[in-house]
C-alpha cells in the first residue's frame, strides 16, 4: 500500500558532525515532499520541501535530496549542532501530508 | 500573524464525556488538516477540508469522530463518546494550496 517511511527510528551524532536522515516511499505518482522538525511539546515545525521536478534542494545548513529511481528522499543537516537535537518527519503530500513514522536524532556535545 | 491556533492546549475528560476540540488556521489559507499523533502510530491524517468542505474523512477512526468547519476560520473536532484509547495529541494545519501546512501546538487529550 501506499505509506511513506523512515529508515531509522533514531540517530545519535556528535555536535559539528553531518547528519543524514533518510526515507522511502512507495508512490512513484508522488510529487511534492516536506521534511518536519518537531522538538518535545510542540507542532511539526517546516524545515525544507522539494518537488518532483528537482532532485536537489538547499537551504541553510539543510539539503534535501530526492531519487525518484529508488522512491528515496533524505535530509542533510550540515555542521549539527544541540538545537536540532528533535524528530524529524519526512511527509509526502498528494493531496494532504501523510506523515512517516519520525526519526529522533540526538547530538551530543 | 500568529499562526494556526489550537484550543485547549490540555484536556483531561473522564469516559463518556463530549470533547471538541478548536482551531483558528492562518488567514487566507484555503485547507485545513486534523491529525492525531501517539507514540504507536505517529501522525495519522484524520480529515481535511479545502475551502471548508470536507474532502477525505477516511482517516476519522470511527462514528464517535466528526469534524466540522462551519466558515474559513474556525474548525472544531469533536469525540462523543471519549473512551482512553482516544488519548493522544491532537494537531490542527493549514496551508494554502499545494504548499507546506503549518501545525498548531496541538491539543493534548487525555480519557481517563
């Protein structure tokens, strides 16, 4: 069935290192993803989205890349630092967010 | 603008009891989303509404659940009867067009 999904449920780094947070979804007419942050407490917070049409999108310290072949998507964080020590969703949209199941990411100083 | 807004924050009912929950999306937003989030199934998509008609209520769990968006800024979710297993957080979104949805802080719902 359709679903979007996470490859690991969490992922320890040390402070400065690079951070990649991965995903798999399975409908190929899927044309617009969005990567979340949700820190404890609060809303899924936007970080970065990226269309079909692209295979790369950047924003400040974050990468989104997206491999339509193999339904992948990932999120890059460069230079991780303790703030964005939170769960990250990646969501496929079609036409509402349907959400995968998070990854928690920790980074220690 | 203050972003999409949710009320209460916190809830605590007893079961048996009506819970509606509230929601003021961004002004200009034309959908609005109710998702339920808990630690077993994560965010789950209960129903949507674009231009307040309700286009895909499949995710709304059971008869005890309904939605209702009576104009442009304001929606309400509402559970009668609660039972536990109903305790989660609950997220209000709204986006324009095909854009990203911004989440509300949430209601956190506990049935006891």
């Amino acid at each position: 069935g359709e679903s979007v999904g996470l490859h690991l449920p969490t992922l320890s780094v040390q402070e400065g290192d690079n951070s990649i947070i991965n995903c798999a979804y399975s409908n190929s007419a899927s044309d617009y993803f969005i990567w979340y942050k949700q820190e404890s407490g609060k809303g899924p917070q936007f970080i970065i989205d990226i269309r079909s049409n692209m295979d790369k999108r950047q924003g400040q310290r974050v990468t989104v890349l997206l491999n339509k072949t193999v339904k992948h998507l990932s999120l890059q964080i460069a230079a991780t630092q303790p703030g964005d020590s939170a769960v990250y969703f990646c969501a496929e949209s079609r036409t509402a967010l349907i959400f995968g199941k998070g990854t928690t990411l920790s980074v220690s100083s | 603008d203050a972003g999409v807004i949710q009320s209460p924050r916190h809830e605590v009912t007893e079961m048996g009891q009506e819970v509606t929950l509230r929601c003021k999306p961004i002004s200009g937003h034309n959908s609005l989303f109710w998702y339920r989030q808990t630690m077993m199934r994560g965010l789950e998509l209960l129903i949507y509404f674009n231009n307040n008609v309700p286009i895909d209520d499949s995710g709304m769990p059971e008869d005890r659940f309904s939605a209702k968006m009576p104009n442009a800024s304001f929606s309400t979710l509402k559970i009668q009867p609660s039972e536990p297993r109903d305790s989660a957080v609950y997220f209000c979104a709204s986006s324009y067009m095909n854009t990203e949805a911004f989440f509300g802080q949430g209601t956190r719902l506990t049935v006891v």
